[in-house]
C-alpha cells in the first residue's frame, strides 16, 4: 500500500502552485508509454510499472487527459493485472 501514499500521507510539505486537494492524491498515469515518457527518475529507480484496476468501489478519482488524481478508500487493496518492466 505504500506505492499508493500521496505526497500528503507520506508527510512531505507542499511545493509549487499544486491544491492541497491533489497532494493529497495518489497520482496514476492512464498509459504505459506516458509513465515511461513522463518519468525519467521512475525508470533509473524501478524496474517495473504495475498495470492496476481501479473501480468506484477503490476510492475517488478525477482524470485529466492522460493522468488521474486517485484517493483510496481505506478498504482499497490494489488488484494488480499486469507488471510491465521499463
């Protein structure tokens, strides 16, 4: 469940012009190219980008083109469907 702590919930101070409200969101690209593309730190820190399934009953979510703001319920256990390495 650690991989689906905001910023917030991991106790890290606010930077920039971002919400409160997306901070405390767990951030989640839509595509796996975009991932790979948008996020060189990612690649030279993992190995792997987990495809997950994410439904009204994980929590709330609020997309944005290719990206999506989630907030997990306190229930939410990831369904992992697939593990794509970078």
């Amino acid at each position: 469940m650690e991989d689906f702590k905001s910023h917030a919930a991991k106790g890290k101070p606010i930077f920039g012009v971002i919400s409160p409200c997306r901070w405390a969101s767990c951030s989640m690209f839509l595509a796996q190219n975009v991932t790979y593309q948008a996020l060189p730190k990612v690649r030279k820190k993992f190995k792997y980008v987990a495809k997950v399934s994410i439904t009204a009953k994980c929590g709330l979510s609020q997309e944005g083109g290719i990206h999506l703001d989630f907030w997990p319920f306190a229930t939410f256990k990831p369904t992992v469907v697939d593990v794509i390495p970078l």
